[in-house]
C-alpha cells in the first residue's frame, strides 16, 4: 500500500490555514511545506487554493529528489521548485513559508535588507535579514521558481550565512521566504520577519538614518534565546 503520508499532510495543512489566520497572506497569495527527509518526500499547498481553505486532503507531497508527485491529486504550489531548491540546498531547514505580507515584501521589491535596529529584529536574527541578489534574465527565463529557491540557498553556507542566525530571507523584488525545524517554526519566523520589516520602515520613517543596533545589545539578545548559553523560555 503507497504511504499517504497523513500526519506530514495534516501538519502542512494546519501551517497553511495558521499563515492566513496571522494575516501573513491574501487568499492563496503564499504557501507553506515541510519535508521528511527519512522518506524523501515534501508536502506543500496545492496551487491557487485559498491559504485558509487548505485541508489534508488537498496537500500534495512531492519527490524531494525528482520533483514529482507521489501523492495527490490536486496540482503543487507554483513555488514548488523553491521550497524543493531550499530543502535540497539548506540541510537543516525542515520547514519552508513564502508570504507576500505587506511590510516584508516593499522591503523585498525596495532590494534592501532590513537592518537590525532593535532587540526585538536581535530575538530572531543575527543581524539585518538578508535580500537575495536580482535573477539574470536567463534565471527568469529558464528554470524561474527553482532559480528563486537558488538565489537564496547560494547566501548560505561555509562562507556565507547561517540558516540558524538568519532564519529567512527577502528575494529581489518578490517577497518573503522564512524557515526552521517545521511548517509551524516556519510560520512564527514568518510573523517575526514581517514585524520587524513594519518596525523597522516606522522607525526609519520617524527617524530617518538611525544606526543598527549595537553589536553587543544584538548578541545578548540572540544568545539569550538561541545557542548553548540561551534561558529564555522553559526547559
């Protein structure tokens, strides 16, 4: 008997319905996935239904390798291709939301990273959140969405950014992607990415100029809820 994949599909469906109720997305303007690394597969949004109208039984679970469908019926998310680029490139990414909300994404199509001017951006990232790079014509042309989840995944790694100190990342003039463990972590990153773009462009607006956080402010704020020496929370 194939592997329906209930439980994946069920908690897919729940971040979905979890990233309308925040009012991180206009109808089906956005889309949550998560993988299971253990069978190869990803469940993701079924295309251009609602994000609050989504049920386990519409979520669709894709190939992490080939791509394909290996259960449903419905038709992926258009940005299927992304979440399979950033599960395939970012190995310690289990979640994956994309949201057009509103303050994140006039960052995104501004093409700037939003700086870190506060402890409450320093609760979530290790410094501003990042902005891709535009895609060449080629990218746009040939291979769009994969090329969208490339542009992220290449800021990443030995050389580059953290995934743990930059949960989430603004692609040129699209929007938001953001991640972590699971769809649910995903969606908490996306309402912590779109509040700090709305602090951050009133505060900018109120104070035109204003310098980044102090770097010692910034790492006690991180440290203090990620990494070996956190105690915020419970145990």
């Amino acid at each position: 008997m194939t592997d329906d994949h209930a439980n994946l599909r069920r908690l897919v469906a729940q971040a979905n319905n979890e990233i309308a109720e925040a009012g991180l997305v206009v109808h089906a303007f956005g889309n949550a996935g998560q993988v299971d690394r253990d069978a190869g597969v990803f469940a993701i949004k079924p295309s251009g239904i609602p994000c609050e109208d989504v049920s386990a039984d519409d979520v669709v679970v894709v190939g992490l390798g080939d791509g394909e469908v290996v259960w449903g019926e419905r038709r992926p998310s258009s940005d299927t291709p992304t979440h399979r680029a950033i599960f395939n490139g970012l190995d310690t990414v289990g979640g994956v939301v994309h949201t057009h909300s509103r303050f994140a994404t006039a960052w995104a199509q501004a093409r700037l990273p939003i700086p870190c001017l506060g402890t409450t951006h320093a609760d979530h990232f290790r410094g501003p959140v990042p902005v891709t790079r535009p895609l060449s014509t080629d990218e746009i042309e040939s291979d769009y969405e994969a090329n969208t989840g490339r542009v992220i995944v290449e800021m990443y790694g030995p050389d580059g950014l953290r995934t743990e100190e930059a949960p989430g990342a603004l692609v040129a003039s699209h929007g938001p992607f953001a991640w972590g463990p699971d769809a649910s972590a995903a969606v908490e990153m996306a309402a912590a990415i779109e509040l700090i773009a709305e602090l951050a462009a009133h505060t900018l607006a109120i104070g035109p100029g204003r310098p980044q956080i102090e770097d010692e402010l910034l790492d006690r704020h991180f440290s203090r809820k990620h990494g070996p020496m956190a105690y915020y929370g419970q145990p």
